[in-house]
C-alpha cells in the first residue's frame, strides 16, 4: 500500500495503518517515521485528535 500521503487522511485511517506497519514491518516509531519519510510530530498531532498515544513497550499507538 502507499502511504505517502499517510498524513492527508483522516486520523482513523491513519491510525490502522500505522499501527499495522508498526506490527510487521518497523520495530520502532523511529523505524516507521524514517522509512516512509512521515512527520513525526504531525502523526503525533494526529494520533492525538483521536486520543491515541504512542506505547514504547507495545510498539503501537494506545487509547488515552
């Protein structure tokens, strides 16, 4: 899937996406952010409308 313009969709849909790349392909937020070239504090930003948080130990974004 293209996920170059990740950042343009709407929050929900990011949030599936990015949790998914984060499972299979990238050990890290780091990892994710520098492979598909994302913004990081704009997928923070993003994650934050919806209420997610990024968990460290779960490599994934979490519910507030």
């Amino acid at each position: 899937m293209e996920i170059s313009n990740l950042l343009n969709m709407h929050s929900s849909i990011v949030l599936g996406i990015v949790n998914e790349r984060l499972r299979i392909e990238c050990g890290s937020i780091d990892q994710l952010v520098s492979r598909y070239e994302l913004d990081e504090d704009t997928l923070y930003d993003k994650m934050n409308e919806l209420g997610y948080h990024y968990d460290p130990l779960t490599n994934q974004f979490k519910s507030s």
